[in-house]
C-alpha cells in the first residue's frame, strides 16, 4: 500500500495540509470540531507525521538527548524515565546513551547527539567531566552531579545528608557510622560535608567522624554490603549502633552484611539510605531513606531545556530539597 501523506488526509478532510498540521501540533486558532474531525480521518487512515520532515521545516527536532554514567543504576534509570515522560508533556521524544562514566565516551556521546539535531542535552557528567571542554553547539543541563560553568539542577546532597543523620540522633544514636560514596563524586563530597555537619557538635564528634567510623566504597551493592563488614565486624561497644550510607544500594548491601553477621535490624543496628529508589520501599526490613526528588529534577531539566521556566545560572544552581522516607530499619539504639 502506498504511504499515507498529509495531503491525502487534507483531501479527505475537505481542509488545507496547513490546518492538518496545526491540528498535529494543537494550535489553538483550530475549533474543537474540525479538530475532532481530523483526528478522525487520521486515525482512519493511520497517518504518522514525519518527524524528520518536521524537523527540516520548523528547525526543531523535538529530540532531547540524555547522556548518563551507568544504566545499570536504579537511580539514573529512574531519572531517564522521568525525563522520557517530562519530554513527552511537551511532546519531545528522548535519546538515550551512556558514557560508561568516561569523559573521552561523553565527548563521543555529544558529538553524536549533536549530529542528531538533537534540542538540548540533559547530561550526568563522569567524575572526571572537568578534563574536556564538550562543544558548545547544542544547550546543556548538567543534572545531579554539578560543575563549574554548566547550567545545573541537583538535589541538595549536603542537606539531604544532614536530615538523615539528625533523623539518627534523635533516636538516640551517638556512634553513627557513615558509608561515603567515591572521594572524586561531588554528591558524595557534598553528603559526607552533611554527615559532618550533623555530627558536629555531638559529644565526642572528633573521635566518631574519623575514619574507624566512615568507610568510602563506592554506590552499589557490593560496595556497601564490604564497607558494612568493615564497620560492623568489631566489638559491640566499638562498633556503630546506626550507619548512614551515601545510597540506597549501599544500604541494601550493608544489610545484607548485618545478616551475614547475626546483627538484627533495627533492634542492634538502624540502617538509613539514600535516593529513595522503587527497591528502597521492597526490602525486608523496608529501608528508610532519605528521597530524591527525581522527578522534579528529570522535569526542571526539560523545562529549561525547551525554556519552558529559566535556566538555572552557571553560577547558581537549582537545588531540591529531600525528603526523609521511615521505613523499617531504623529505631532508637539498645545499651551496649
């Protein structure tokens, strides 16, 4: 069968090719009937706009390009469909690809997405994004993971951190270890600075912020579940009655460590994570986290991409704040 084209739909509509598109992009000088009827025949004859035709004629390619560290990681999973569905609001389809946390893959990636004719690109820069200088053809929003002269939204990490171990404290817990993330992340910088700063003035801050009580690792499981070995394998009045960690895979994976070591959760050990990622709500005990706002970050990315709301400054990026989920984990601390 021969390719139905908008003009076959024009015909059979009794209307111009011009009204048939701005039925396509709802434009609001088209009546609620004519543009019923439209719609109709289109569904009828089962005619798809080409979208690279489109493109060529309004110089928009309704394209937004994501570029993110590892698709493996729940929370950038989560952040790309969010993004997919923010995009899809103001009728923008999405591009997908991943720099394997590597700079010289980003600058692959963008050429790429660049050549695509993409409208902009969320980017979650790799650790070591500041060694190259991407080209500055397409507009960029840096999300998550911030850096200097980018546009950037991010939840507030340090802050973040900070609600999760004052949640501890006001449990009663003193000796709170911290699993951090890599010492070259800047979220991970930022949430052990809000470790810092909630342990700052508890009594004996000096000796429980040293290193026998933090363990770097970096966000996934395994990490967490070694680093929990590390911090739990000591006598029970040396080791910490509640651990905060830098991720929510990190959490799951010290508990499991706890189990491997007969430390019952919550009642010897208060466990709290942090993304508040779908599989933080499925652990037994429920895991409780401290959220991400990742929708509100996949949206406020879109939307400054297609300046839809202003993009934040180089200077001064958009922060969300996060929000403490109590799951099951967490309780106040028995007597050594």
């Amino acid at each position: 069968m021969p390719k139905v084209g908008i003009r076959d739909v024009a015909k059979l509509a009794g209307v111009s090719t011009g009204t048939v598109s701005r039925v396509l992009n709802d434009h609001p000088s088209v009546t609620m009937e004519l543009r019923e009827r439209v719609r109709g025949i289109i569904k009828e004859l089962g005619y798809t706009p080409d979208p690279s035709a489109r493109s060529m004629r309004s110089k928009v390619s309704r394209l937004i390009g994501i570029i993110i560290p590892d698709l493996t990681n729940p929370f950038f999973a989560e952040l790309v469909q969010s993004a997919e569905q923010a995009a899809a609001n103001h009728g923008y389809n999405i591009i997908v690809m991943t720099s394997f946390d590597q700079a010289a893959k980003e600058v692959n990636r963008i050429g790429q997405l660049t050549s695509r004719k993409v409208d902009g690109i969320i980017l979650v820069p790799s650790n070591d994004f500041h060694t190259i200088t991407p080209p500055k053809a397409v507009p960029i929003v840096v999300v998550d993971r911030l850096m200097p002269g980018y546009s950037g939204i991010a939840a507030d990490h340090r802050n973040g951190a900070r609600l999760g171990v004052e949640y501890l404290l006001k449990l009663g817990h003193r000796r709170i270890g911290f699993i951090s993330g890599p010492t070259h992340s800047v979220p991970a910088k930022d949430r052990l600075r809000g470790y810092l700063d909630a342990m700052e003035h508890v009594e004996g801050s000096q000796k429980i912020a040293s290193a026998p009580l933090i363990a770097e690792a970096a966000f996934d499981y395994e990490s967490g579940r070694s680093a929990g070995n590390y911090l739990l394998a000591r006598a029970r009045n040396e080791r910490p009655t509640a651990i905060f960690t830098s991720s929510d895979q990190q959490a799951i994976g010290c508990m499991r460590a706890a189990h491997d070591l007969g430390i019952p959760i919550p009642a010897a050990l208060s466990i709290v994570g942090f993304d508040g990622i779908p599989l933080s709500s499925m652990t037994t005990p429920r895991l409780t986290t401290v959220k991400q706002p990742i929708q509100k970050l996949a949206a406020a990315a879109v939307a400054a991409l297609l300046d839809k709301q202003p993009a934040p400054s180089t200077d001064s990026p958009v922060l969300f704040a996060c929000e403490l989920s109590e799951g099951e984990t967490t309780s106040a601390p028995q007597p050594d």
